[in-house]
C-alpha cells in the first residue's frame, strides 16, 4: 500500500513522496518494511527488496518473499533509477554512481528529472553494469560511495579502495571520485552518502572531486 503515513520516516529524510510514488515505493504493514522494486532497463520488475523498520530487525535490507517466492533483484546486472533516469543521462552522458536506493531517491527529491544517478547496491561495479551505462550513451561517472571514514588514515584505505574500483571504468568513461577529505571542516557525517546533507553540501563536493586517472 502506498502509505504517506507509514513512509514518513523516508520524507523525513528527504525523500519526497512524488519521488516515492514514481518509484513506486509503497509499504508492507504485515511484515512493517518499506518495498523497493528494481527494475530492468525496459521497465520491467526484476526483482523486490525490503526496508525492514522494526529495531530488531535480522537484516535491514532483504529481498521480499512473495507467495513462496524469493523476489531476488540481480543487483549485478541491472543499476537501481536506471530505468527512470535514461533520459536524463543520455542528453548530459554523465552518471552518478551511488551505493544504496535512497541516495538516487534523495537526488530525484532534490533534481526531479534531472536526476543523473543511479545505484549498484553495493560497491561492485560489474561488466553489465557498465555496459549499460555505454548503451545510454554516458562519458563521465562520477563515483559517490558514502564517507566510510572518520580520519586521515581510514580516508587513505577507504581512498584507495574507491581508487581501485574506479580505475577498470577509466577504459570507457572519464571518471571522478566524490570525496570529503578535509577532516577539520567535515561536510559529510561517517558513512554518509554525499547527498545526505542536502543539494548545497552535495554541490560543494562535486565541486571538488578528484580526477581519476
């Protein structure tokens, strides 16, 4: 069902409900979790995972059953907001690859159809993945993982980790990598994604991304 109530803690965070409605986000009382469908390049729903609310939840994010059947999204082959946002990544050719669904939700509450993003649920950037970002016509991807550190030396690790998946799309794309770096005037909180904070932080940070080369 598609509850405003129920999905407040998502508006709360800045996800808005035109945004959710056109991602058909809806929620699960019975099971009381928010439904995420993926879907494929052509619309289709390859799969259906979960955001379990309750605090004693095993697992925060889980793929849906649904009568007897596991509904599995095959996060390697497909990329979360793709489907919504070809348009808007063939006319500027640039992509925004960010870790989790609410992050591309995030930046459609805040760019409406000038979202430019999508998500690989993860930190793995498979050949699947990147060809559909070259069927769509993209030249530059800007890598957005969440601030996985709270420190110099833990941004070095985490730096050079981010460094190490970027460096494979260099072969197709121009890339950048979006990073908070100064630890004296930290923009972003620990494991922040870059568009927690809102449009003006997340402009900042682009601003000075790192060239990968």
């Amino acid at each position: 069902t598609f509850d405003p109530t129920a999905l407040r803690c998502w508006t709360e965070e800045g996800i808005s409900i035109n945004t959710m409605f056109y991602y058909r986000i809806t929620y699960d009382p019975i099971n009381n979790c928010i439904i995420i469908p993926q879907y494929d390049e052509d619309g289709a729903i390859v799969g259906v995972r979960g955001r379990f609310l309750d605090e004693d939840a095993v697992d925060k994010y889980k793929p849906i059953t649904y009568n007897g059947v596991l509904l599995n999204c095959p996060t390697n082959s497909t990329l979360y907001g793709y489907y919504q946002n070809k348009r808007a990544l063939n006319i500027t050719k640039t992509c925004v690859i960010f870790e989790g669904e609410k992050s591309v939700l995030k930046m459609d509450s805040i760019y409406d159809k000038n979202n430019i993003s999508v998500a690989v649920c993860g930190q793995n950037i498979t050949r699947e993945q990147i060809q559909l970002l070259i069927n769509i016509g993209v030249s530059n991807v800007v890598l957005a993982f969440d601030a996985d550190y709270r420190n110099y030396d833990e941004f070095g690790v985490v730096y050079e980790k981010y460094r190490q998946i970027g460096l494979p799309l260099t072969t197709y794309f121009n890339v950048t990598i979006v990073v908070d770096d100064d630890m004296n005037n930290r923009l972003l909180g620990y494991k922040d994604s870059p568009i927690d904070r809102g449009a003006e932080v997340f402009n900042k940070l682009m601003r000075k991304r790192k060239v990968l080369r």
